[in-house]
C-alpha cells in the first residue's frame, strides 16, 4: 500500500477514535445526579404544600359520628362519577368518589352543592363539618378526605412515559422518575421542566438534577396533576438526523474502496 492511502486509512481511523473518547468524556459528565454533592447533611426545609382541590379531582369523603345510622348517608358518593385510574405499574382501576364538576363544586348528600375547587382538603372538611352541625344533622361529625386520583405524568427522556398514581399523596420528583424507568442516557438532567396549574395559571419551573439546591426546592415534592417533562440532549437529536445516520455507513464504504483501490494498484 502506498503511503498516502495509508496516511488516509490512519486518519480515518484516529478520527473515529476521537469521537468515541470524546463522546465517552462528555456523557460520563452528564448522566451523573448531584455531581456536585460531597458527604454532607443538607436540613430537611422543604415540606410538601398541601395542594389546592381543583376541577375534575375526584375524592373520597368519609363521614363519622357517634350515631353511625345517621352517617350512613353521607358515605355513598354518586356512582356516576366513577373514573378509571391509572396506577404506577400501568394498570388501571375503576373507583367512584365525588366528581368536582366543571363549576368547582361537588354534590354532597342533602347539604348539595358545595364549593371544592380552591380550597385544601382542611378547609373543605372544615365547611363540611360547619354545614352538618350548623342543619343539626351530626354531632361532632369526623370528616376524612383524601384524593382517588392524586397523579403525575411523566414525558420525555424517560425509560417509560406513564403516568403515574400517588396513593400516599406524596411523591417526590424523583420518586416520579424512578417509577417511569428513570431518565435515559440522553436525558438533560440539569434541564428538568415541571409544569404546576396554579388558580387557573400554569407555571413552568426548570430543575437541575445536577445541583444540590434541588433539595431545598419547592419542586422537590410534586403535587397532584404536575406534568414532568425530560428534554433530549443534543447527541439525541443528531442521531435522528439522516445524515448522522449515513454517516458511519459512508465513512464504511469509503474504507472499502481505498482498500481495494490500493489492492489494484499494488
């Protein structure tokens, strides 16, 4: 083989090289969390905020007292509004709770209509509870509200986009990732959008994933109905280029010929 087609085939060759240590390099930086946590005790500041009742929640409303006859009516929820729920494995149930209607209300038996949607689930138990003893229908009534449909979804660069149900009612945002898969090796991990709805505005926070703030901040607990949303890197959306893809066939084809033109010419 002559000496320029060796010199091509070696430049070839240490060109591919590079690209691989230097791909290797950069996500070794990037798909690493907290990288710059050391060993520390960062102070627990961060509580979950009680989420406000919103429109379409559905809940469940228990009712007791120390005449269990009388509660009785007060704990069957219309039927109708029963809803599929989908649960964090990907399944789904069938639950029937009270609906807060378009109008942010739910219709409770015999007291009616009553608004819901603004207020956390204390206050509302609190109105609830005023209603039933101020129309002297229970005495010291114990009022349980809890959401049946307390969820949030996940998108993006993420192992498996779901959505994903909280019984518990509290979920941290990597509690979420973790139950979608957790984020691929693509994913913009100091680049994290959560979209919040709050009093009819959506808020769009970015998290840093990388950073030790995210402790400490008020989107380390999501609340009910949060959209999480992973962004690709750049490397993701090269390698759905086209021509990124013809790429490695190209640089292949080209090998082949200057072997075999070197052959021909020796």
């Amino acid at each position: 083989m002559n000496l320029s087609l060796k010199n091509i085939l070696l430049n070839i060759f240490f060109t591919f090289l590079s690209l691989l240590v230097f791909t290797a390099c950069v996500n070794s930086r990037k798909v690493v969390y907290f990288n710059d946590v050391e060993d520390s005790v960062i102070p627990t500041e961060v509580k979950a905020i009680e989420p406000l009742i919103q429109k379409n929640d559905l809940l469940s409303i228990s009712v007791s007292s120390l005449n269990p006859e009388a509660s009785k009516i007060f704990n069957s929820p219309n039927e109708s509004d029963a809803q599929s729920v989908n649960m964090a494995a990907g399944r789904s149930t069938s639950v029937s709770g009270y609906l807060v209607n378009s109008d942010g209300y739910i219709q409770f038996p015999i007291l009616g209509n009553i608004k819901a949607a603004g207020l956390t689930k204390k206050q509302l138990r609190d109105e609830i509870s005023k209603n039933l003893v101020n129309r002297k229908l229970l005495l010291d009534p114990i009022i349980n509200i809890r959401y049946l449909n307390y969820k949030v979804t996940v998108l993006g660069e993420v192992a498996h986009p779901t959505v994903v149900n909280a019984p518990s009612e509290k979920i941290t945002l990597l509690e979420a990732l973790g139950l979608a898969g957790d984020l691929t090796i693509y994913a913009k991990r100091h680049n994290v959008m959560v979209i919040r709805e709050e009093e009819g505005k959506k808020i769009v926070k970015r998290i840093n994933l990388n950073s030790k703030d995210f402790f400490t901040s008020p989107y380390y607990y999501l609340q009910s109905n949060d959209i999480v949303y992973v962004e690709p890197d750049k490397a993701k959306v090269a390698s759905a280029n086209p021509a990124r893809q013809w790429l490695p066939l190209v640089f292949s084809g080209l090998t082949v010929v200057i072997v075999a033109m070197d052959r021909l010419l020796n």
